[in-house]
C-alpha cells in the first residue's frame, strides 16, 4: 500500500474517470433538456404559454423575488417540512422502539399500521381542516399522517431483521433488553435508519405541499395553487422547479450527515 | 473431588405447535475443574440444548444443574462467530466486558494482550471483514476469554472451517485453554477432534439424549491435539466411540 504501483494508478485514475463522466452526463441532461424546452417553446413547437419555457422561468422568478416576498414562501415551506421531518424521524423511531420491545403489541398494532399507511390522506385533507382549522398545524398534521407510518414500518421491519443469532450472543453475555438495543438494534440499523430520514424527508416535503395546496396562504404549494387558479403556468413551473431544488438540497444535508456517520466496513 | 457442575437427571421438551419434541431425556453428567469435556452424538440429539440450558438462554422441563458456586462465570463460544460487523476487532473483543460494566484500562491491557498473544494484533482496528474464517473463530474465542469466565462452552467451533485451518486451529484452541487454566465443554461433531483434545469424552444417545457412555482419554504418551492423534491409543478410541455412536446409513 505504500508504494503506489503503476496498476494502483492506474486503477485510481479509471475510478476518476467515471466519476467525472457520471457528473458530466447528468450535467449535460438537463442542460440539453433545457435548450430543448427553450428553442421548443421559442420556434413555437409547444404553445409556451401553456408550457413555459426556462427563460419565462428565470423572469416570473426574478419578479417573485422582487414584488411578491418569495423567500418567505420558501422559508415557510421549509420550515413546515423540517418540524413534520423531525416529528415524524422522533416519534417514528420511538413507537418503533416501542413495537420492538413489545412483540405483543407490535402484532396486535400490525393491521393498523398497514391500513394507515395506505389510506389516502388527500382524502382527509377536509376533514383535518374542520378538526384542527386552516392554519399551519393542519399541513404539518397532514404531513406527519403522511411521513409518520412509513417511518415506523420501515424503521420497524429493520429492527426485526436483526439476525437472531447477535441476539443469543448477546444473551449468553447476559444482556439485558436495553443492552441489546443500545449495542446491537441501534448501531446494527444505523444504514436502514438513515435511509428512513431519506425517504421521510421527502414524504414530509410532499405531505408539506398537499397540504399547503389544501389550506394554506403562504409557502410554494400555495403559489401553485394560487398559480393554477389564475391560469399562470410560468407561476406553477416556477414554484415546481423551486420545489425540485429544496427536495433536493434537503437529501445533499441527509447525504452528508450520512457520509460523516456512516461507516464502511 | 468435588465437580464444578453437576448435572442431574435434565429433561428438555420443546412444544411446538404441532406437538412435543423431546430434546434431552435425563442427562447425568459431572464436569471437573480444569478438564476439557467433549459431547459428541447424533445430530440433533440435543447437544446444543444442552449448552444452552446450562448457560440460561432455555428452560429444562425437569431435572438439576448445580454449579459449585454462585459466582462461577459462564464463556459460550457459539457454532458462528457472530462477530458485529460495525465493531473492529478489539471493540469486538470488548463486547462482553462492556455488557458486564467490567470494561477498565486493566481490563482492555488483558483483551490487547490476548490478542497478541493469538497473532491478531495487526487486526486490532480492522473490520471483522477482512479476516479469514479461523481468525474470526479465533477472535471469537478471544472475546469468550475475555470476560475471563470459569468454564468455557464450546459449540463445534471449528465445524466452518476447512480441514487444515481445523486442525491449526483446535491445535491453538487447546493451548489457549489449558494455558489460561480454564475448565471447557467441547461439543463436536468430529470424533477424531473430540479424542485428540480433551480429558473425557461423553457420548450421547440418540433423541432424546442421555449420557450413554464416558470415556478417560488416557495415553501414555498424552501431548498435543496434533501429536495425540497419531497414538495406538487415538485409534482404540476413535473405534469404541463409533460403534457407540451406532450411525447406520
Ligand atoms: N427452539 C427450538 N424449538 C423447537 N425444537 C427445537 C428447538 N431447538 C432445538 N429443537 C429440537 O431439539 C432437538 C435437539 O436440537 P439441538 O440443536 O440441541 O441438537 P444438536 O445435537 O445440537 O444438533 P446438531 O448436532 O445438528 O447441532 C432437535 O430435534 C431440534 O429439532
Ligand atoms: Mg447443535
């Protein structure tokens, strides 16, 4: 290993390579679909008041940070996005806990879960709006009945997979539960739990919207509404395209935590 | 002499759904201090039930295990080694001193040692991954010594290994043992194993097991696993315990 040999090199610099070919194909992606979109809405192919186009993107962008306080609708859609992400991260993995350390209650609660789970929120939007009101509570509720489910299931369904065999090791050690959770259930499942903050953060921001596009006055979800009221697609687009952003910024954060705890081993 | 662990007339059942399985069906059996004990029978004939009883992690249905003391300090090396694969080697080792809150510089000097002692020093800080599978049985076995129990249970463990690495290894197993002075249980599948290592020899019966038979090992030359092995002794042994076994295929 301390001599670099021509092979290591070698080896390296392919490594290198690819890595630079994958950023510069993605690049090349959505820079070509983008100069599509232009020169298609431009030369009149798409009817660009239906569509948009980047460049109308750019301006309805511009003037919403001018005249229309954007980064408002920005932070409040963030906002509500983290307090439903971190509600639904905490309660999640504690109920989760909780199922683990009682089997019991984890086969009775079983059925409940997997109907929860699946059941339209959209369809008790109404419904939340008359018991809590049309305010913020309502989205992060509606948010949290979106995230919350799936993070128990899945954060659950790895505590299960625990191979049985680390548990009788354990056991011959003489641990007690709460050992065997702290020193195997958790740092065993440190992948699978990161992997659930990944994919709540994401059911947060879509819960987050829904309900935003139900109740709300501010953030993005609002101005799509408001956008497709008036008929001004630019509006729609441009909060989308905005939205596309955040969701992923958001996973860059959870990537990086990630790479900073995570291990390979 | 009075034996560290007296085992009278155990029974196991298992229930299950679709009935009863008798596993153990009144085991009498005595263990001394400082012996290596091996338990060779059928397959399934409740070997590892019996470890397991013994070590708390199942119920008997009936009988008496008596330990000599209260105090007396259980190791069980299981068949796979289980080792955590987000644990480096030494934080491997350590697993059972933390679990007993017994964890102290002193302490983890010892596990260092140890470590050396059985050439994985250089893989102190490594991932279980990138060991062999004897050095992974090896440091499994570290990680039983290391809360520096009374006896030592053994469930084959040797039984993933090739051949050579085995015989290396059982080799190892047998001077790290009596180095360290410990008392052991060895369950095996492998006769040949069961002869060269230890001081007795306990055969079982078939499901549900009792002790059909105990044999001294004794040899006039008595050595080394290795060196046992190739005794007139080893091979009288390894001939009565077959017929005991009573395998037909
Ligand atoms: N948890 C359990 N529940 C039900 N039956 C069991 C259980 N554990 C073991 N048995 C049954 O008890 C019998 C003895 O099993 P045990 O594992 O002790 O045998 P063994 O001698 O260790 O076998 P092997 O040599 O294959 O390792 C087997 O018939 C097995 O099917
Ligand atoms: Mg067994």
């Amino acid at each position: 290993m301390s001599t670099c040999s021509i092979e290591h090199k070698n080896f390296l610099k392919k490594r290198r390579n690819k890595k630079i070919l994958v950023h510069v194909m993605q690049f090349l992606i959505i820079f070509c679909f983008l100069v599509l979109w232009e020169i298609a809405s431009k030369t009149g192919m798409i009817n660009s008041f239906l569509s948009s186009s980047p460049s109308r993107v750019v301006r309805t962008f511009l003037s919403l940070l001018e005249q229309n306080n954007l980064w408002n609708h920005v932070y409040i859609t963030v906002y509500e996005t983290l307090i439903s992400f971190f509600i639904a991260s905490l309660l999640g993995f504690v109920i989760a806990t909780l199922l683990w350390w009682f089997k019991t209650l984890a086969k009775i609660f079983d059925p409940y879960l997997t109907v929860l789970n699946s059941l339209p929120k959209v369809a008790l939007g109404p419904l939340i709006i008359i018991w809590i009101g049309a305010n913020m509570n309502s989205i992060i509720f509606m948010a949290l009945m979106i995230s919350l489910f799936i993070t128990i299931i899945n954060i659950y369904s790895g505590f299960q997979q625990i191979d049985y065999y680390y548990t009788t090791l354990l056991k011959t050690l003489n641990a007690s539960k709460r050992q065997i959770f702290v020193k195997l259930v958790v740092p065993g499942n440190k992948n699978n739990i990161i992997n659930c903050l990944k994919v709540n953060i994401s059911m947060s921001l879509i819960g987050v919207i829904m309900g935003e596009l139900l109740v709300s006055k501010e953030g993005l979800g609002y101005l799509i509404m408001y956008g497709s009221q008036v008929f001004n697609i630019n509006l729609v687009i441009t909060s989308v395209v905005l939205l596309g952003i955040i969701s992923y910024l958001m996973y860059l954060i959870v990537s990086l935590i990630e790479k900073k705890i995570v291990k390979n081993y | 002499m009075k034996p560290l662990l007296s085992i009278r007339k155990l029974k196991k059942n298992y229930q299950d759904l679709d009935g009863e399985v008798e596993a153990l069906g009144g085991i009498d059996l005595d263990v001394y201090e400082g012996e290596i004990l091996s338990i060779v029978g059928p397959s399934g004939c409740g070997k590892t039930s019996l470890l397991s009883i013994l070590s708390n992690l199942e119920n008997k249905s009936d009988g008496n295990v008596k330990f000599q003391n209260e105090t007396i300090k259980i190791g069980y090396m299981l068949q796979k080694d289980a080792l955590f694969p987000w644990r480096t080697i030494l934080e491997n080792c350590l697993l059972g001193l933390e679990i007993q809150h017994s964890l102290t510089e002193e302490s983890k000097k010892r596990v260092i040692e140890l470590l050396k002692t059985y050439g994985l020093s250089e893989f102190m800080d490594k991932y279980p991954s990138s060991l062999s599978g004897g050095m992974r049985q090896r440091v499994a076995l570290i990680r039983t010594l290391a809360i520096d129990p009374d006896i030592l249970f053994l469930d084959e463990p040797f039984s993933a290994l090739d051949y050579i690495t085995r015989i290396y290894l059982s080799e190892d197993v047998y001077n790290i043992i009596k180095k360290e002075g410990k008392t052991a249980i060895l369950v095996t599948h492998d006769l040949a194993e069961s002869i060269s290592l230890s001081d007795r020899v306990a055969v079982l019966s078939k499901r549900p097991a009792v002790v059909k038979k105990i044999y001294n090992i004794e040899m006039k030359n008595k050595s080394t696993p290795m060196e046992n092995r190739k005794t007139k002794e080893f091979n009288e042994y390894y001939d009565k315990i077959w017929r005991d076994l009573d395998v037909h295929l």
